[in-house]
C-alpha cells in the first residue's frame, strides 16, 4: 500500500506522516519505504522513521538537486497531466509512480497540492491524505521559519505562481502576509477541488483533528482498512516537528492574513468541511496578541533553511573577531 500525504507546508503534515509511519510499523514491521518531501530533501538520507532523520537536515548531502530541479520543471498547478509530459519522467515522479513490488511506500509532499493528478496518474492505486488549516494560523506558523516560494533553496516560485494563479488570486499588490497567506489558499483550492473528483483521497482539516484527534485517527485508520487501536490514539499526543506555541505575527501581518478566512470558509463549505474553529475564533486567538515585528525581508530574513543560517552565524563571528582584532590594532 502506497500512502502520500500532501498539505502546504506548516499545517500538520510531518505529524501525520509520522502517524502514518507508526501505524505501518506496527502493523506489517519496517517493511516500507519513507520519502520525505522529495522536491526538496534525498530521498536515500530521509528514508526512515522521520524521529531517526531530522538530523540530517544540517548536512549538505541532505537536499537532492534532482528534487529541486523537478520542482522548477513542473507547473505548480496541473489539473490533467498529459502522455508526452517531460516532467512525468524525472526522478521524483518516477519514485512515487506505480511498481510491482510489495514493499509499502508513504510519501510527504509539501510542494504536491496542486501536482496531486500527476501523482494520481503515475499511481492509480495509492491512498492520498490531504490535510488543511485555515490561512492565517498557516502562515503565523510559517513566519521565521521557511518561505512557501522556497526562496531560501532556489529562485522564487512568486513570479510563475502568479502567472499561474491569474485573476484567482485575493489581494494583487500583497505584503509578505499575505504571498504567504495566498499560497496557503491557493493550494488548498487547487488540492480540495481534487479531492472532490477522487474517490481515494481522504482530507483532514487541521483544527478538526486537533479538537477531536480520536475521531481523526480512527478516520485515518478506516481509511487505511487497518483495525484503529488504542496505541494509535496515544500517537498523535505529542507534538512531531517544529511547533509554533506562540502568536508570531505583527499586527499588519495578522489583517492581512486574515482577509484569507473567508475564502477559505468557502472553500472548506464546497468541500463538506464543518470547522471546528470559524474564523471569529480565530480571529479571538491573535486579537491583542499581535506584538512581534514585522518578517526581515533582507536576505538574513529569507535564508530560514539550516544550511545558510549555519553560513550567517560565522560570518556574524568572524565579523565580531575581526572588528575585535581591528579594535586591538589601533590601540
């Protein structure tokens, strides 16, 4: 059994993907194989319970320039994938396409939302889990942390997800909020209105799962036609990933993001999705907590990936033992 789980990044997919995980681990053993978001990260390092690689993130031989370059070769939205497609051969589709082997495969895919047909017509028969969240906890989650464009890891995807997008998107002359926060909305318009025509394809709300992760798990479990045991409802009882237990918005960003609430109601409406959190609830969570500054926009500010960060701290420390030495030097 081949299981992807798709979501735009921040919503929940890394927890889920390790529930995922868990459940066939402990149902058939290490018998399966892991791909954690391949358009970014080597699928030979990541292959693993994600608890047994997150410290791979830090070295160079963790991110695949196949993926990468799969990514920038592939339209951001593709609602029917066609024959003679020269993306539908490259390495990472072909990692997910349909095989003859036995050996079970679960997949996270954070840059998916809108490719989910590709994936659909390499692998007819795989399960897809979609996870959603509303846009303005996505992108308060988000802030400090990575880019929805990738920016830190290759040109911005802003230019062609405009051209792409069109006159769908929300706000035409948007802050840093709102990009991100029409991202969030885009993809998941793009992913649901999928979701709608596949009959494979179960979709999980975030705050949903989260109010009532019993009947989440055992939604999940059905899903996967794998008997629901108590073990599996103890998984989802700690945190997975990084977490953003704070409101790490500013004032400006919060109204921006939030003018994304509505639409996303509409969307979770069309798609029988009843919110366990409306928008005034989440509104009532930032209100009078909106006091960080502003995202840095200077390249200190867009280069969140481990890797850079590193390169920053010592370029910060060999710029304070140089004005050190400097200072020495004059006296």
């Amino acid at each position: 059994m081949d299981v992807f789980v798709f979501g735009v990044g921040r919503s929940g997919t890394t927890m889920l993907y390790r529930l995922v995980q868990e459940i066939l681990l402990s149902r058939s053993g290490r018998d399966f194989e892991s791909i954690y978001e391949p358009f970014i990260w080597n699928p030979a390092v990541f292959d693993g319970l994600y608890e047994d690689t997150t410290r791979h993130f830090g070295q160079t031989r963790s991110v695949s320039i196949a993926g990468i370059y799969a990514h920038l070769a592939t339209p951001l939205f593709v609602k029917e994938p066609g024959p003679l497609d020269d993306y539908l051969r490259l390495e990472v589709f072909q990692l997910l396409a349909a095989r003859g082997e036995s050996r079970d495969r679960v997949a996270k895919l954070i840059r998916g939302n809108g490719r989910m047909a590709i994936f659909r017509a390499l692998n007819p028969a795989a399960r897809f889990v979609l996870l959603t969240r509303n846009p303005t906890e996505n992108v308060n989650s988000l802030k400090n942390k990575f880019s929805f464009y990738g920016d830190d890891f290759y040109p911005s995807d802003w230019p062609r997800f405009v051209a792409e997008v069109g006159d769908q998107r929300i706000v035409h002359q948007p802050d840093w909020a709102a990009q991100q926060a029409e991202y969030s909305l885009q993809m998941n318009r793009a992913a649901l209105g999928f979701a709608r025509r596949d009959d494979a394809t179960l979709v999980l709300e975030f705050d949903n799962f989260r109010s009532d992760k019993a009947a989440a798990v055992r939604a999940l479990c059905c899903f996967l036609d794998v008997d629901c045991e108590e073990r599996d409802l103890d998984r989802v009882s700690s945190s997975i990933g990084p977490v953003t237990p704070r409101v790490a918005l500013s004032e400006a960003e919060f109204e921006s993001a939030f003018r994304y609430d509505a639409p996303y109601d509409e969307l979770c409406a069309a798609a029988g999705i009843e919110r366990a959190r409306g928008g005034h609830e989440v509104a009532a969570r930032f209100a009078g907590r909106c006091t960080e500054p502003p995202v840095a926009l200077d390249y200190q500010g867009l280069t969140t990936n481990r890797l850079r960060n590193i390169l920053l701290e010592r370029e910060s420390e060999l710029a304070a033992l140089r004005a050190e030495f400097e200072k020495r030097g004059a006296t």
